[in-house]
C-alpha cells in the first residue's frame, strides 16, 4: 500500500471504518475534503460535531431527534392508534419518504441476536410494552428486516402483544427477504405497508 502523508493516511483510516465504505471510497472522500476550501471542511466539521451534541433519543419513540418529543411525535394529525416498530432510525426515515404512514413510530435500537449476546433487555422492547400499557395502540405494525434476526424479533413481539388484546401485523414481503428497510425504494415499501399481515 503506497504511504501517503500521514495525516492523509489517518482519514482514510478514519473514513473507512463507516458503514459501506471501502478503502477506495475513503481515499476519493479524503481527497475531496483536501481539495475544499477551508470553510466547507470546517463547516462539515461543525455538523458533525453538532450531531454528536445536539442529538438524543425521543423519550416516546427512541427515535432520534434534536427536540424531545419528536416532531412525530408531537405531530397531532397522526394517530396513536397505529404504532409501527422498527429497528433502527433510519428505517423511520425510509417510510416515512413513503408518505403513506399516518401512525407514530416505536425504534428498537437493535434486534434479538441470542447468539451474539443480544437479549430483550438489550434493546427497546420493554419500553414498548410499557408505552403499549400507557396508550392502548388499535395495531401494532412489525416493520423488522426480513432476515433471520429481524423474524426472530417479530415472532418474539407478537407473542408479548397478542395478549394484550392488541392486533399485530408485519410489512408483507414486498421488502425482499434477508435485505434491509433502508434500502427498499419508496413504492416497495409503501406496498409492504399497505399489504401488511396479521400475525
């Protein structure tokens, strides 16, 4: 591997260890950071630094935010009847570029994963009981990823919801199995919303 300077070398190291990005990709995005001014590597600077700080999760949703509660959250047009889970963050940003989801949100931070050290209490399932036990929900929606862990996690949720007298239903497989939620288009994942399953 050719050395370059050694600062140049330490973002590269430091922009390869983000999620999706190689090597390669580090380097053009070093390279790039170079190039430009002084102001647009500082201003990229502060919005990270300002994330870091400003950011924490919505005592509702968990999901994440720079105001507590949420906008969602906070947001009177949508319903508490209808409380869709999902696993991470970026899986509320993805359908909610659908434009079809009137319900509020539930991030659990994670998915069962026994064989990694990953149980219930390692992630926000209690807080969702807890949240159904404050505000009877009419449906709760399992928008998990349809791969082995996410499945896991569904069946797992269903079994805790049903007998709360609660409906449970998950996304249909519009999103394809073993593929995660962030990546499926809009129109994908409107479908998987709108062709949902009781459990």
């Amino acid at each position: 591997m050719t050395k370059q300077a050694a600062a140049i070398d330490a973002l590269i190291d430091a922009l390869s260890r983000l999620p999706g990005i190689g090597r390669k990709s580090a380097s053009r995005l070093a390279f790039h950071i170079l190039r430009a001014s002084r102001e647009e590597a500082e201003l990229l600077a502060r919005r990270i630094m300002e994330v870091k700080e400003k950011i924490q999760l919505c005592s509702g949703c968990f999901n994440v935010t720079d105001e507590d509660p949420c906008a969602i959250c906070r947001d009177s047009r949508r319903t508490d009847e209808l409380i869709c889970v999902v696993e991470e963050p970026n899986d509320v940003h993805a359908i909610e570029t659908t434009g079809s989801f009137k319900g509020k949100y539930h991030v659990l931070h994670g998915t069962l994963r026994p064989l990694h050290g990953v149980g219930p209490e390692d992630i926000k399932i209690q807080e969702l009981l807890d949240r159904l036990g404050r505000h009877r929900a009419r449906e709760v929606i399992l928008a998990t990823n349809p791969n082995r862990e996410g499945g896991a996690t569904a069946v797992y949720l269903t079994q805790l919801i049903k007998p709360m007298g609660i409906k449970v239903t998950r996304i249909a497989s519009g999103v394809p199995v073993g593929s995660e939620i962030e990546y499926a288009d809009s129109v994908t994942l409107s479908m998987a919303m709108e062709g949902r399953q009781e459990q």
